[in-house]
C-alpha cells in the first residue's frame, strides 16, 4: 500500500514514515501543501496522512480541492487543533478521520488500517489465495498454517501479488507500491526481491505460486486453480 503523508514537523514526519514503512508500507513525505499537491498529481496513493498547519496554507485546502476533483482517496488529518469545532470543520471539508496531536504512531497505524478496510476500499485484514494467507495487521504471511518468515519488504511484495491474485502484476504497479519517490532502486531491486520471495515460498511448501510473465511482470496463483 502506498501512502502520502504531508508533515512540515522534520521530527515528527520522519517519525511517522519510519513507523509506518517498518510495516512494509511505501511513504512518500512531503513538507509543504504545494508538494503534498504536486505529489498527489504524480502518484496513485491508498491513503493521505495531511496536517492542517503547513508552512504554505492549510490543509483543509487540499482536502477540499480533492474532494471537488472526485478523489475518495481516504483522508486522516494530523493536527494540534483539538476543539471539537475544529474537528468538525475537517470531517465536513472530506476528511475521513481525525487524529490530534501529539499520539502514538501504533495508533496510526490501527486508525490507518482501520480506514483502509472500509468498503470500497482495498484492505483487508487477512488476505488469502488458495492455502496461502497474509494478515495486513501482523505482516504475517502462512501458507497450510505454517508460518513463513519474510523481511519487510518481502512482506509488501507479497501483499501486492496477493491482493491481484490470479492476474499480472506489471513491474511498474509492484515498484510504485514497494518503493517511494526518494528510495534509491537498482535496476533489478524488484527482480532480486521477487527471487527472494519466490526461494520463501517454495521453502514453506508454497511452490510452483510465483511466476515470472515475460515482458509485463509477475502473477501470484494458486495451486488449486
């Protein structure tokens, strides 16, 4: 799952993205609305982490500008304003949710998934193909009950093959959904990760899933299709 998050706090942002990417999410950070806007504009993103109080305007600016484009992209709102007027004017400007500072970043996250499961959106908390199964909330991967143990970016490859079971995952989709825009990636950084995958699953019984789809990507299948 790939995240924006709009911080201007250095302290705070970096806070935020190392949590949330430990749990093998890609965080881009931006510091400033108009870069939270431009970055909004370049990417496809699950989920918008925004304060209200950036250097360059408000928040509520750009919660308002996406909802009159159409984007229902999920919205929680991080800010030092608590009054409760204050959080009725985000929620009413297209926020979704609501979360005031300061807080524990394992909150976050629980309010991160919790708004990623609503309906009409992708996140499930356990996801499964055949016998293998990946649990969103523990990045937990199993495949016939038997635990199989991944690194966390091998956790995040998984959960986007999972999630297009049964149909091609291109390069291009599985990179924007492992890496930010500020990563340094090799070449074959995706290829190298994919064979590691590939080695875990086959380790845990799960072989013969992962396949290679010459020039468009890969594609996760069960073996009882």
């Amino acid at each position: 799952m790939r995240l924006l998050l709009v911080e201007d706090n250095e302290r705070l942002g970096a806070l935020i993205r190392d949590g949330l990417v430990a749990e093998g999410l890609a965080v881009d950070w931006c510091q400033t609305l108009e870069d939270g806007l431009s970055a909004r504009d370049t990417a496809a993103y699950d989920l918008v982490l925004l304060d209200l109080g950036l250097p360059d305007g408000d928040g509520l600016d750009m919660v308002r500008q996406m909802r009159r484009q159409g984007d229902t992209v999920p919205i929680l709102l991080l800010t030092a304003r608590g009054e409760l007027r204050d959080r009725v004017t985000g929620l009413d400007a297209g926020a979704d949710d609501y979360l005031v500072k300061p807080f524990d970043v394992v909150e976050l996250s629980a309010r991160c998934r919790a708004l990623l499961r609503r309906p009409g959106h992708r996140l499930a908390p356990i996801l499964t193909t055949g016998d293998l199964s990946f649990d969103t909330a523990t990045r937990q991967a199993t495949y016939c009950g038997k635990s199989i143990d991944l690194s966390r970016r091998e956790g995040g490859l998984l959960e986007a093959l999972i999630r297009r079971a049964g149909s091609v995952a291109t390069k291009e989709s599985l990179e924007q959904a492992l890496y930010a825009f500020n990563e340094p990636v090799t070449p074959n950084a995706l290829e190298a990760t994919v064979s590691r995958l590939r080695k875990r699953l086959d380790e845990a019984g799960a072989i013969d899933m992962l396949h290679t789809v010459r020039g468009l990507g890969y594609m996760l299948r069960s073996r009882r299709s």
